[in-house]
C-alpha cells in the first residue's frame, strides 16, 4: 500500500512495547538503541483479537441472536412494513384503466420487494458491515481503510495494527483492485468525488427520515375517512401532527427501550396484514398468484407506455426502509436483521400485496382507499388502531437510522458538533441525538401541514429513497473490486440487475420533481452544504495546525528558559493533531511563563472502523527533552466507541504502564548488549562499537534506571492527586487570510463560524468540568 512520507516517517521511529515475558528481536533492540526524539511514539502493544469486518462483531449465541431479532422488528421494519398502506394508491394516482394492469404493478411490486430489500439488502449489502454497523459512512469508512482516500492526514503506520482496521482479503483477482485502488489514491477529483457521494447519500437517509413519519402517519390517520366523513384534510393533518410529536418527544428513552415496547405491536401488525391478504386472495381471487409470471410486466409496459414508466415511482415505494433497515443493523446485528426479514416480514408483505391486488381484481373504483377497503368489516376498527401504531414504529425505523449515521459522520469529521447520547450499556450502537431529534420533529411538523395528501408527499418520498439505494450500490460496486475483489463476471451481473433497476426508478421519480419531488434534494443540499463546510474548514484547520506545529529545537529552547516557572499539577492540551505539538502551546508559553510539573498532549482521533479495542486505543510517546517531562497521547476512538466515564484515571493509569514499559526495555536492551560484549563475535563487536555507553554500563546503571521509573512514577501520582488536573482547551477562532477569495472568505469567515457559534464547544462534547479547564484562545488564518 502506498504511504505517505509522513506514515513512512512514523514507521521506522515507532517501536511495538511487547507484553511481559516476550523476547525482543535485533530490530526493536537496535532501534530502542536511538535516544528518543519528540517524533517517536510508542505504544504497549496489545493482545491479539480476531478482527475483520461483517457480522461477527455481535454475540453469536442462538437466544442472543433471537431477542435482537425480536427488538428488530420494532425497530427496522416499521417503514418497509407500512408500505402496503399507500404503494397501489400512489402507483395508480390517475385509477386502474385495465384488469390486467393490477397483475402487472403486482408482479413489479413483488420482484422488486424480492430483489432490491431481500436480495441486495439482506443477503448483499450486510455483508459490507463495518464490525456490524451500517450506513453510507460505515462503507466509505471501509473503502478509507483499504484505500488512503481520507483527505484528512492523520492516519498513522500504527492505526494498521488495530485489530479491528485489518480487512480479511481474498487473494486472487488483485490485479484490478490494484489499479482501482491507486486510481482513488491518486486523484484528488476522485477522493473529494467519493465523499460527497457519501455525504449525499447521508443527506438523502436523513430527508428520508423527514419524509418517512410524514407519510407514514399521515396515511394511517387517512384510513378514519371510512369511518366518517367529518374530517377536513386539515383535521386530518392536525392529528397527525400531534402523533409525530408524541413519537419525537419518547426518543429520548432509547432504542432498546422503544424496539421492546413497539416489537408486539408490529408483529401483530405483519400476522393481521399476512392473514387479511390470505383472507382476500382466497375470497377474492386466487389469479393474483399467476403475478409471479414476469409476463405480465411486459404486458403492462406493452400496454401503457409511459404511463406505465410513470408509474414506477408509485411502486418503489415498496422498497421504502431498505436503507433503514443497512443503516439500523448496529443496534442489532446482521444474523438477527436476516432472520426476522425472512421468517416474519417478507412472507407478510407478499401477502399483504397479493391480497390488496386480489380485492381490487373486482373493485378496480377502490384503489384509493384500497388498503382499509380490503379489510372485512368487523376487522376495520382494530386494524385502524393497529395501524396508527405501525405508522409511527415506521417512523423509528428511519430516526434511529439517522441517528446512527449522524453519528458516524460526526466521528469522522463530517458533521458539526452535537450531543450523542448512549441509551443502552448493553448495546453501545443505540445512541440518542437531541439536536437531530428536534430539527427531525420541526422538519415533519412542517411537511405534513404543508403538503397535507399522501400523493404529494410520495412524489417526494420516491425520490429520496431512490437516490440512496443508488448511491449504496455504487459505493458496494467500489468494495466489491476492491476489498471482496469479486469476480468480475459478478461485479457486472449485480450492476446490469440491480443497477438497472435502480437506475430505472431513479428516472422515474425525478419525472415527479415539480410534484413534490424537489423537496428532499432540497433538504439534501441544505444539509450536504453543511457538512461539506464543516468538513472543509476541519481539514484547513488540521493542515494550518500540522505547517506550525512546534520543533524539537523550540522544545528545548522552552524547556531551558530560566523564566518558565515549574507549578504542580498535571496540565492536559487537548488538540487533534497527532503529528507534533500544537501551535496553540507555543501560544499559551509565550503568554503564561508557567508549566505543570507533568505536560500530557491528548490528541483525540477517529478512526475508519467502529470501534477500538480498549487496550489499544492508547498510543504514548516522550517528548523530547526529557527534562520537560512532557508525553503526547494519541487515544483513538472508533465512530461507535463512547468516551470513557474514568477518562482521566485511564489515562494516568496507562501513562504510568509505558513509563514502567519503557524502563524495562530499556534494562532489558542493556542486559541484552552486556551478552552481547562478553560473547566478543565479530558480528557482535559492530554492535558493540555502535552502543558503546549501553555495553560500558554497570549493573548498577538497571538500579538507577529502576529509580529514575519510580520518581517518574511518583511524580506523576502526586501531580496528579495532590494538585491535581488541569484541562486546557484550544479555543481557536479561523478567519480567512487577507489574500483569500470571496468564496473561501464566505465559507470560513459567515458559513463555518455560523455553525461554530450555534453548535456544542468541544469541553461539551467530552463533558470537561468546568471548575479546571482553562481556554487558550487563538486565530488560525486558513
């Protein structure tokens, strides 16, 4: 793999702590022979795990597995499972013209029902879990580890080692992987190209959650003008409304909590929709089965043209929940996902269309209300309650997915500042997110009473979902060449099947974009603008920061200066370059001529995987000189991974372990030398020749070294719960620089510090005490 000058730098300088009781090898004792300069780092290396992406990351045990398919069900399927509700309606918006055009949208629902959510979610798209989590960021950050098209440069040769980076490859068919892969690696077009597919295709889930309760509970509440007739389209929409609310304001409580208490309710719901459409194939009309026959597709294109084409974007709507259901597969896993979609789901919803299609074989004036027309009589009152509930279960399968990805994308830079919040000790994938929870509610409120029909939403809605399957497969096309190195003949046969599908769709719906369609790419790019500039600055800023960052030589000039006075206490620099010291400590030394007896660098990073092991998510180096008595921390977080309630003890804790690390390889290289010296080869004389202070060592020098980790150790113990510790932030305000054009001076100087100002600081986001945290403000000039 090709790596920058930086990685390759940081290769050779770093050096692996083994655990107790491994023997070192020439290289690592010819290396920790090097005196230690502030460019080296060092980490205590952790115990082997078992990593790779796909399902494996989740526990396997069978009772595990059905509980989190149980929960699933309450969670993921609601928006696919409430389909039925308005798919023939919004398919024949202007009626039904043949008898025989019912068979054709039919026989269209169910392969595209069996093909686009079965076949390519459940049985394809699950295998590209990154560790079991979903989501457009969850393929871009598998692309990102085997491919080096982060425009971000933090990535380090030890975040290669992290169990759960490595990548379970075959090894044939490298060739056009190969070339793939240095194409993205070498076109700037194409890696900037890349992540705004990803944002857009996050953009789009995140309209889609707007969309889905809108519509989702607007047609349910729709079903009551059965039973009167009293209600204006306004009172309609107003009912709705409170319900939505209602379901935004208990998301607070969590995933778990909410799939337990909608999971009975929803598998009530596929059991009543199975067993109604079994009733009206059998009473009705058991030709429906005859749909099966892909005939009858052709026969409904040969007959309506481009009504029929038209009508596509009536018929994905079958398909609605697809992204929901890749994106929600955290919060579960992917064996529970598949068992419940087949076992419960799948069957449900065939049945559920077939019998719709078999009542409106001999009621073609029905199709508007086709759904509640084909329910029996003495069944309508509970079916009505019933699906009010399953509306707004649709409803959670999209804001949890939204909450998931939000969260990826906000780990990886791509998303300004907000709250996360861990529902579940159990499940760390359930997370919470006040600021999306309230702009998703305002969002909803909005679009029901503005568009107040089913019809007018679904031309919006088809759209939206449309445009993420695409962007999905385009990006699952990338790992297949690339990571699965699929045989090619594959590769071409999923892009012509369900490619062209998709692709046929896609151009369906944007026929709609007048009708309503122009609202979710409306919300895209409001949305897509924002990460792009937050995004943006972010890597500005990491570069202005990596060209200033402080020299060994200034190092030493601050640690000399007579005037630095040395306080107790334990002082922690929070920054996100992980390269070198920030600039912001040159700022704070020249203003505040005082330092903390112990100095610890904490660079927070993210990494392109879910999570990190904990015992390899700290990396330690000294800084050099050693009488500064500085360390610099790099702890790295997966985009799942929640900080750590003892934050501050774990890190003491393991600061303490590479100091009594370090000193022991240090004993250990001597110990070594001195064998080597007594055993006089020629070989070894070299070696001798080049550690001439390590071989003239006495034993006695092991003691001093002993006692030099033990001052340090106590040094540390007593700064830190003696005076304890102090939190220093870099509050750095950006400004575009005199020279810059009007368009960067518009992104930085109104867009980004727009969102700077309204959104969390940093202190909020790792829950800083604020009785010992000190600001050091700054201005970077991108």
């Amino acid at each position: 793999m090709a790596m920058s000058s930086t990685a390759e730098e940081e290769n050779h300088i770093r050096v692996d702590l083994p655990m107790s009781g491994d023997k070192l090898d020439g290289n690592t004792l010819s290396r920790l022979g090097e005196p230690y300069g502030s460019k080296e780092l060092i980490s205590i290396k952790a115990a082997p795990h078992n990593g790779g992406h796909g399902s494996g990351s989740k526990d396997t045990e069978w009772w595990v597995v059905l509980n989190l398919a149980f929960q699933s069900i309450g969670v993921v399927y609601g928006d696919i499972g409430t389909s039925p509700l308005y798919v023939f309606s919004s398919t024949f918006s202007n009626g039904i013209k043949h008898r025989d055009d019912v068979l054709g949208v039919l026989s269209l629902v169910f392969y595209t029902l069996t093909l686009l959510p079965l076949v390519k979610y459940v049985f394809i798209v699950l295998r590209a879990t990154d560790n079991g989590e979903g989501g457009t960021f969850a393929l871009y950050s598998l692309i990102c580890r085997y491919a080096r098209v982060s425009l971000i440069p933090s990535q380090q040769a030890k975040d290669y080692e992290v169990s759960n980076y490595k990548l379970e490859l075959p090894s044939k068919r490298l060739k056009l992987a190969s070339l793939l892969k240095s194409s993205l690696e070498n076109s700037q077009f194409a890696r900037l190209f890349l992540l705004l597919v990803t944002m857009l295709g996050t953009s789009m889930v995140i309209g889609d959650s707007i969309l889905t309760p809108s519509i989702s509970v607007l047609s349910a509440v729709d079903g009551i003008k059965e039973a009167t007739s009293a209600l204006s389209e306004g009172m309609i929409s107003g009912i709705a409304v409170v319900i939505l609310v209602f379901l935004f304001t208990i998301q607070r409580f969590g995933t778990s909590k909410v799939g337990y208490t909608f999971a009975p309710i929803l598998c009530i719901w596929f059991i009543l929709i199975g067993g109604i459409g079994f009733y009206n194939i059998v009473k009705h009309d058991v030709a429906v089965l005859k749909a099966i026959n892909p005939m009858y597709i052709v026969h409904y294109f040969m007959r309506n043209k481009m009504d029929a084409w038209v009508s596509l974007g009536g018929v994905v709507l079958c398909t609605t929940g697809g992204e929901a259901l890749f994106a929600d597969v955290g919060h579960f896993s992917v064996r529970s996902i598949q068992i419940s979609m087949c076992s419960m789901v799948y069957p449900a919803l065939v049945l559920a269309y077939m019998g719709q299609a078999a009542y409106l074989l001999h009621n073609p004036d029905a199709v508007s209300d086709a759904f509640f027309k084909a329910i029996p009589g003495p069944m309508f009152w509970p079916m009505f309650i019933v699906s009010i509930a399953a509306a707004v279960i649709a409803s959670q399968a999209m804001i949890s997915g939204t909450f998931s990805i939000v969260q990826q994308s906000l780990s990886l830079g791509c998303f300004p500042r907000v709250k996360v919040v861990h529902t579940s000790a159990d499940h760390k994938g359930q997370v919470y997110i006040p600021e999306v929870n309230y702009f998703l509610m305002l969002a909803c409120v909005a679009v029901t009473f503005g568009f107040k029909t089913t019809e007018k939403i679904g031309n919006a809605y088809g759209i939206a979902v449309v445009f993420v399957m695409t962007l999905t497969s385009s990006l699952l096309i990338l790992i297949m060449i690339m990571i699965w190195k699929t045989n090619l003949f594959f590769v071409i046969l999923y892009a012509v099947t369900i490619g062209f599908v998709e692709l046929l769709y896609l151009s369906a719906v944007l026929y709609k974009f007048t009708s309503g369609g122009y609202l979710p790419l409306t919300f895209s790019a409001f949305l897509m603008a924002v990460m792009y500039v937050w995004h943006n600055v972010y890597i500005k800023k990491y570069h202005y920061e990596l060209g200033h960052k402080i020299s060994l030589a200034r190092l030493e000039e601050i640690s000399k200066d007579r005037r630095m006075a040395r306080i107790p206490g334990l002082a922690m620099f929070y920054s996100e370059l992980v390269q070198g010291i920030p600039p912001i400590f040159e700022h704070y030394v020249s203003n505040v001529p005082a330092l903390h007896s112990v100095i610890i660098f904490v660079s927070m990073k993210s990494l392109h995987i879910n999570k990190v092991p904990a015992e390899e998510r700290y990396l330690f180096r000294r800084v050099e000189p050693k009488d500064l008595f500085a360390f610099q921390c790099v702890v790295r977080y997966g985009y799942k991974d929640v900080l750590e309630e003892a934050f501050e003890e774990t890190l003491v804790s393991r600061l303490k372990e590479f100091i009594q690390e370090e000193t022991e390889l240090q004993m250990e290289l001597e110990s070594a030398n001195l064998k080597v010296a007594e055993r006089g080869s020629g070989t070894d004389e070299e070696t001798v020749e080049s550690n001439d202070e390590i071989i003239n060592a006495e034993p006695t020098d092991v003691e001093k070294l002993q006692q030099i980790m033990l001052q340090e150790i106590e040094q540390v113990d007593q700064a830190w719960e003696e005076s304890g510790i102090v939190h220093l932030i870099g509050q750095s305000e950006v400004t575009a620089n005199k020279k810059a054009s009007i368009v960067k001076r518009i992104l930085i100087d109104y867009a980004y510090n727009l969102l700077k100002k309204n959104l969390r600081e940093t202190e909020n986001v790792f829950d800083i005490p604020y009785d010992r945290m000190i600001k050091v403000g700054m201005t970077y000039e991108l």
